[in-house]
C-alpha cells in the first residue's frame, strides 16, 4: 500500500486505519506530500508526481489507483509521464472530479487511454446547495441525491472508477471477466 496525502494528522490516520486492519508497518509506505504534475514545494510541503511516486516504489504494477486531488485532476492526468503510467501500469482506477468540466474531461483522458468505465458518477453542480439539505437518503432533497447501484446516495464530488484493457498490464492473465 502507498498512502499520500498532504495533512500530518491525515497521515497518521492512513497509518493506523491501515494496522487496525492488520497492515504491517512493512506492507505499507504512508508519505505527507501533494500530488501534482511535478515535484516542486507547495506550502512547505513537498510535492510528488504520479511517476516519481510510481518509479521510487517497487511495484510493476498498480492494482488499484485512487485520485482525490481537489480539482487537480487533469493537471495530474496529463503530467509527467502520468499518461503512459496510466496506460502501462495501473489495473483500476478511481478518480473524484470537482467540475462537471472536468468529469467530462477525465472520462474522455481514460477511455482515450484504453480504460473502460465501471462506474461513473457526474459531478453534482448543486453540491454546495445541497449541502444544508443532507441528513440522510431519506430526509434528503432528490436533486442532491445520485442514483447508485446501492440506492439513492450522496456524493459531494462526481466519481469515475474504471479498468484499464491493456493485457499488458494483466499478464497473469487475471483481466476482469467484464473485459474478456
């Protein structure tokens, strides 16, 4: 596992949500940093791309790649060899986007990449409205609500989960049936 979130505390909750479960201080690598489209300093805080993180574990492959980069995501995407990383190394991946722009444009970036869309989520525009209206699925105004193969939920970012369709990067031949 490799966690990296730009917050101390937030660190250290990744560290011990992760040995709670049983993650061994050995199986994972938790790092306080950004992620961007390269390395530089932001706020004190160092700043990584997807390919220096990629290159300084040892990991062949990315099994599953989770992006909540806070409207950052193309800049992420498009970046530093994170393209090709996408395309060559990563099996899944899910990225929360913050403008029904850039939903659109991170859909476009994955299935030009060869991914297929598991799960797509819009961005919900009224988000910030919808806001003081959350209770619960059923106290909570439908117009902010998101239909999900779980039922009626709420989502404060759009959400786009998908699988990469490269065999390159399924040479155990373990693709998804769904990709078969």
């Amino acid at each position: 596992l490799l966690g990296v979130d730009p917050d101390a505390s937030r660190v250290q909750q990744m560290k011990a949500h992760w040995e709670g479960n049983g993650v061994r201080p050995e199986q994972y690598r938790a790092i306080q940093a950004f992620v961007g489209r390269q390395s530089s300093l932001r706020q004190g805080v160092p700043v990584v791309s997807l390919l220096d993180l990629f290159e300084a574990s040892d990991y062949p492959v990315v099994d599953y790649l989770d992006i909540d980069v806070q409207s950052s995501e193309l800049e992420l995407l498009t970046g530093g060899g994170a393209r090709r990383l996408l395309r060559e190394h990563v099996r899944r991946v899910q990225v929360g986007t913050h403008s029904s722009d850039l939903h659109v444009a991170v859909l476009g970036l994955l299935e030009e990449e060869g991914f297929q869309i598991d799960q797509d989520y819009p961005y919900n525009p009224r988000t910030s409205w919808c806001d003081q209206f959350v209770r619960s699925a059923t106290q909570t105004k439908q117009e902010c609500l998101t239909s999900s193969i779980f039922g009626p939920v709420y989502l404060r970012d759009g959400i786009i989960s998908a699988v990469n369709t490269n065999p390159q990067v399924w040479p155990d031949g373990r693709m998804p049936a769904t990709l078969v």
